[in-house]
C-alpha cells in the first residue's frame, strides 16, 4: 500500500506527459475514489496489458455519446479526466479484462499523439485550489446532513456510510464522494470533475444533493400514501372474508358478494362520466353492506342495473348521403314536398356541420298525414335507431322526468328508459302527439318537455331517478300535432313546425296506387292478378265512402274490400276480382258520403263556407229564416262565443247599410231572425264564418239566392273590412273535395295560394276581396 501512497504522491507532484486513455461511457472516476470496471474491446484490453507492464497508470475520460463503440473519436471525449492506477487486473475467458482501479489526479488533455492503437494523449495535471474558510465549513457541513438525509432515505445505501462521509476533512474529496454516491446523471458528475475551485464544486453539489433529498422526500410520502391505501384496502378485505366465515357459519347464502362483483365489474368496463361513477360506486357500497333478502338491496341494485345499461358513449355514426335521403323520403312517402325540403335541408347542414345542434322539428296536421311515418324515414336515411314515445294523455310531470327513489317501484322516465331501449345516446326520438299532454296536482309534464327540447340545456338532462346528468343534446327529438293551439307558447316557441296539410283526391289515388293497395294485399295474402282496382273504383271509394284529410279511412276502405275478395278466392266463387265503380257497394255497402252542395235545396237565406277542424278542412251550410216578431236574434249548432259575435256584426252591418242593399227600413222591427248551422252535435266557433253569415243574412232580407257551387271564409268588421283568416289550404281542399267551383276570399289570403296544388288552381276560381259589400256582390244573383 505504501508503495500505491508513493506513486500517488510522486505523480502529484512530477506531472505525466504522456498517458493511455481508456474511454468511459456509464461511469465517472473521482480522484481518491476505487471504480470497478469492465473492458471489452481488443485495444483497450491491449491498452491495459501495456499499462500494467510499465507503471499501472491509465487515464480515464468520459465519452460524450453513451453508445459502447470499438474507438470512439477524439472529439467525443471530454477535455477534463482522471488519472488511476489499476489495483487489479483479471482476464476472463472471452479475452476481457476485469479492472479495479483508484483514481490520483484530475488531468487537462493538451494534444492526443498517433501511434497506438488505442488513444494515448500529451497532458497536464490539473491542482485543485484547496482552500477552508467559515463559508467552506458550513457548505461541508450542510452537505454532510443533506448525504445524511439521504443514507436514511434510500434503501439500497448501507447506513454506515453517513458516518463514514464524516470523517472525510478535505472539502474537495468530500464533494467529489457525495456525488459518485448520490444518484446524479453523468453529465453532472463530470461537471463536478470539471470544477476545480472547491468553493465552487461544493456549492454545485449543494444543490444536486438538495434536489435529490426532495424527490427522495416525495417518493417516500407517495410510498407512505400507497402503502397506507393498501393498509385500508386489506383491512377491509380481511373484515369481509370474516363476516363471509361468519355468514357461512350461520348457515345463511352469500349470494350479495357474487353480484356485488359483477356489479363492480360493469362500471369499470362501462367507462361511466364522472359524476355517475361516485353515484355508481356509493350505491354499489351501500350495496355490499346489504343482505339480499332486504327491500333495500332491490332497490339499490335496480338502480345500479340502470346507471350500467345506459349507452352513456355508446353512438351510431350518421350516414348522411343527400341522395340516398332523398330517394328514401320519396319511396316511404308521396307529395309532402315542403316537409321534405325542410328535412333535407337539416341532413345538410348536418353532414356540413356535424356539430350543429339544430331546431327540433314539430310535424303538424290531421291525422293520417304521414307524421310518424316521416319520423322513420329520418331514421332510416340517418342510419340512426328509432323510438317513438306516445304522450297523449300524460299528465304525471314523472312521466317525462322519472320518480325519485323514495318512491316503491320508482323508475326512470320515458326518455331514459327510450334512450336504454335504443341502446344508443344519439338515436331518432319521435315524441308523438305532443298537444294532448296534459296537467294535474301530479304535475306540467310540458313544462318538463322545456329542458328535453331546448338544445342548450338537455347536455345536463336530469331525471330524478338517476339524478346524475345524461347528455341528450345528441339525440334528435321529432315531435308530431295535430293541433298548434294546445301546446304551451314556451314549448311551441322551442319547436320549428312544418305544417303537413291534406292530400288531394289526386294525391289519394296516386298514394293507393303505390301503397295502401299493395300493403293491404300483402296483408290479406292476395295476389296482384287476385284482384285488381280500377281508377274510377278508387275515387268512388274516395269520394263516397270517406270524407278525411288523411288516409287512414281510405285504407280501410281498401281493407274490408280485400277481405270480401279473400273470402270469394277462398270458398272457390272465384280466381280473380276486378273492382270497379258498379261493384264497389257489393263490397262496401251504400254510398255514405253524398255531396251536401248537391243534396241541398237553394234558397234565400242559405250560404256555403269553409271551416277549418283537426281533421282537415270541411264546408259549412248557414241557414238563415226570418218570422214574424220584434227585433229577436237566435243562433243555434252549438256556436261559440266569437262565431255568435260575428253573427250580431253582419246583422249590424245589413241594418247600418239597409238602403244600400235594398232591404226595406221596417223588416228588422217586423221580424225575428233565426241562424242556424247544421251538425249540431259539433262545437263550432271562429271568426271565418263571418262573410258567410253576413251572406246568408243579405240573401234572407234580400230575397236573391246565393249563387250555385260557391263557398266563402272570411272575418268581418262593423266598418265593412274583410280580414284574413287561416286555415286556406285545408278549407280549398275541403271544397274542392265538395265539388266547389267558385271560392271568395280576403284579399290577404291570395299568398297563401302558394301552398295549393296546381291541379286544384285550375278547377277553381278564386275571388280576393276586402271590402263585405263586393263580397255580396261576387255571391248574391242579379
């Protein structure tokens, strides 16, 4: 060992000119310090050999690049190394060499020098500036705490070696000590190696060590943390096995912990939001504590049955191929033309935004229209599911919202339980006859309808069953009317309607042609050679045994002579059934519809109007007489309030222009007046009748009849204005149907022409009036 000391000693002081460089690549030498090594390459092995021949001196220099290469280039080396003596050497069998070498001098290479094999260099020794002062001395003593700190902290360093940093006086050694020790990259360590003022290199090591007392620090409080999470953990798995031993022990089933593992299993695999996984987890814990047989248990698991089968990410993608949605609209349905405009216009916007929330569209118009049909042709172009939710007659707000908990049998309300049964979160809601909704002490279920169908707020739908929010603002909500004045005008104003009006008789030939005719034959398992229906026999049916806007009657109509054709194929009478217009009652029984304007006698005192019902438009006979008495107005046919008004308008309106109609000054204060409006049975009001009473009232007192095949729809005023009135589709198509030739209407109705068909136009002629004296005019004869 002396002689180790000796050479220490000598090389400190008589600087090497020339020594062999070995690259490190994971390791730093300190001076002072023992490394161990391994040397694979032949050059280095060969460096090795000459070295232990001669002095035992080597110089060690780390390589920048960490890749282990055969010759790493000189420009990958650091400047600043470590020269050592190697204690021992051992050769393996492979031809490596197994070193134990002892650092003595940093080193400043000046120059490397060719003619080796391996790298030999010309350098300098490089003395370090030992200096102590007070600075110095509390830097090494903060130091040795911090190493202290750490010896404790870390689990692989043996403890004795705090005590041994202690003994260590000089202050440079110490820093070069700590930092082979603490765990530090290898550019540090050699920044460290580079630093030859001790002053400087203690301050530097200050600061790794500190940093590295903090991460040991907070992986402890994690350990700690962890371990004390997996303390509790067991804990409660030992108590539960227990109260499992106990259980088994009285004899009574475990079946709970079975279902509590398959309960636990869902949620994690059912990726539930937030908010409803605590809601899930609480419940599933309250669940565990439980036993099977207790009413409670029901009632926690059925909820947790909910919460897990909810598609809560589950969607389908749309399809949106214009086209294709248009050819579909157009097989499922024929005419509807504004409707399906409007439909394809929202497939647009939403194949060029997929993030539009859009309007929710309300579907208005008779029954029989094809509204709910529309809602599957939607589904059916988007590729999405469907569900329909029938809400006439709900009156309990739980209904739509769901009932709390508290409740025996609670469950959650229609859209959730639509939104499980669609088993997606964007499927195609049709919410069918939304203006027979109505309300009682349980509730406004259409005041719950505001947040489901308000795009802004249904993201956070909540139902008071899960009371933890469900995001609809995906699902498409369709909603279907018949009749726009029942719906609340906050619930109304959320919805955008598209008015499906009556077909014509056109249309109705045109749509049993293609698909009620067809459909029914399926039906009834008969064959298109089976039986077979003339153009004349399906407008008889039309015209004579039904009187509807839409067509269901018209379908049954078809029904119930598929029927009778099935029946005759069936007992053999015959092979085949063509149904014309001479055959049609054998089938169907007399004509029930027979045309009123053909039907009624004419005479003073009887005018045609046009009304407006759920079902359609209709025409509507007013009857006027007059006997003898003093003054007396009567109206009956169950009028309302406003047409019983507009009835005292026109008769103030006759007597106030009395001379100008020719209607002498004394027959008013001679005569009672009686307006009546048949089918009595039916509630009427409005103000559209009113030209149409003032008509029948001018006819009376006149004597002049009104003229032949003409109907009429108007409001009234005392100044003689007519105002418009709405309805005008339905009431065209009504008189059309009738057999009306001739229409008066107000002048501000002549846009709403627009909406009747061309086929329609051309058989009627239309009158546009705003004054009620060129109404009288246009209907009274010469």
């Amino acid at each position: 060992m002396s002689d180790i000391t000796q050479q220490t000693e000598d090389s400190t002081e008589k600087p090497i000119e020339f020594l062999p460089i070995l690259p490190l690549f994971d390791a730093t030498l300190f001076p002072k310090m023992v490394l161990p090594l391994m040397v694979m390459q032949p050059e280095s092995v060969q460096l090795v050999d000459e070295a232990m021949s001669k002095n035992r001196i080597i110089g060690l220099v780390v390589s920048r690049k960490i890749e282990k290469e055969d010759a790493p280039p000189k420009e990958a080396l650091f400047e600043i190394g470590t020269s050592a003596l190697i204690l021992k050497m051992a050769k393996t069998q492979d031809g490596r060499a197994q070193l134990l070498v002892q650092g003595l001098n940093r080193f400043r290479i000046l120059e490397y020098i060719e003619g080796k094999p391996y790298l030999q260099a010309r350098i300098q020794i490089v003395a370090e500036q030992e200096t102590k002062n007070t600075e110095i001395e509390a830097m090494m003593s903060r130091v040795l705490q911090l190493f202290g700190r750490v010896a404790e902290l870390s689990p692989g360093m043996p403890p004795e070696i705090g005590a041994m940093a202690k003994t260590i006086t000089e202050p440079g050694v110490l820093a070069d000590m700590v930092v082979s020790t603490i765990n530090v990259t290898n550019e540090d360590r050699q920044k460290t190696l580079e630093i030859m003022d001790v002053a400087e290199r203690l301050k530097f090591v200050l600061k790794l060590i500190s940093h590295q007392v903090e991460i040991l620090e907070l992986g402890n409080k994690i350990q700690s943390q962890v371990k004390g999470d997996m303390d509790k953990s067991q804990r409660e798995y030992f108590l539960r096995q227990q109260l499992k031993a106990i259980r088994e022990e009285l004899g009574e089933k475990d079946d709970g912990s079975v279902e509590v593992e398959e309960y636990k299993k869902k949620i994690e695999e059912r990726n539930l939001p937030e908010e409803a996984r605590k809601e899930a987890e609480r419940e599933l814990s309250r669940l565990s504590r439980m036993h099977p047989s207790s009413a409670e248990y029901t009632v926690a698991s059925t909820y947790l049955d909910w919460l897990t089968a909810l598609p809560w990410h589950e969607t389908t993608t749309d399809n949106i191929d214009i086209k294709k949605a248009r050819k579909i609209l157009d097989e499922d349905h024929f005419g509807l033309e504004k409707a399906k405009k409007r439909i394809i216009e929202y497939l647009a916007v939403r194949k060029l935004n997929p993030e539009s929330k859009g309007p929710i569209l309300c579907f208005a118009g008779p029954p029989g229209t094809g509204k709910t049909s529309l809602g599957h042709s939607i589904a059916r172009a988007l590729g999405r599911k469907f569900h329909r939710i029938s809400l006439g007659g709900v009156r309990d707000e739980a209904e739509i919202r769901g009932h709390r908990r508290t409740y025996v049998g609670a469950l959650p309300g229609r859209i959730i339980q639509g939104i499980r049964r669609a088993g997606t979160k964007n499927p195609v809601f049709m919410l069918d006859e939304i203006d027979k909704v109505g309300s009682d002490f349980r509730g406004d279920p259409s005041s719950a309808l505001l947040e489901v169908l308000d795009p802004e707020q249904n993201a956070t739908f909540q139902d008071h069953y899960l009371d933890v929010p469900f995001d609809l603002s995906n699902v498409m909500f369709i909603t279907t009317a018949n009749v726009l004045d029942t719906i609340p005008p906050a619930l109304r104003d959320r919805m955008e309607v598209l008015q499906l009006l009556g077909y014509t008789e056109d249309e109705k030939v045109k749509i049993a042609n293609r698909y009620l005719i067809p459909r029914q034959r399926k039906a009834h398992g008969i064959t298109a050679s089976q039986i077979t229906f003339t153009q004349g026999a399906i407008r008889f049916i039309i015209s004579g045994y039904t009187r509807e806007a839409g067509l269901r009657n018209l379908e049954r109509e078809i029904a119930t002579v598929c029927r009778g054709v099935a029946t005759k194929i069936a007992e053999g009478e015959s092979d085949s059934v063509i149904i014309n217009q001479n055959n049609v009652p054998e089938f169907l029984g007399p004509v029930r519809q027979i045309p009123e304007t053909k039907a009624r006698i004419m005479s003073p005192g009887l005018a045609t109007g046009l009304a407006w019902t759920p079902a359609g438009g209709d025409i509507l006979f007013i009857e006027a007489t007059a006997m003898r008495g003093s003054k007396g107005l009567t109206l009956t046919g169950q009028l309302g309030d406003v047409m019983k008004e507009s009835a005292q308008a026109a008769l103030s309106f006759i007597r106030s222009n009395a001379n100008a109609l020719g209607i002498a000054d004394d027959f008013y204060e001679k005569h009672d007046i009686h307006i009546h409006i048949p089918a009595g049975a039916i509630p009427k009001d409005g103000p559209s009748a009113g030209v149409t009473m003032l008509t029948a009232l001018t006819s009376l007192m006149t004597g002049k009849l009104v003229k032949k095949d003409l109907a009429m729809t108007g409001e009234i005023t005392l100044r003689g204005q007519v105002l418009p009135v709405g309805g005008i589709k339905e009431k065209v198509l009504a008189a059309h149907r009738a057999g009306i030739k001739t229409i008066i209407m107000p002048k501000w109705n002549e846009k709403d022409l627009d909406e009747i068909p061309k086929s329609v136009q051309k058989d009627i002629q239309f009158h546009f009036v705003d004054k009620m004296m060129d109404v009288l005019k246009l209907a009274l004869e010469k």
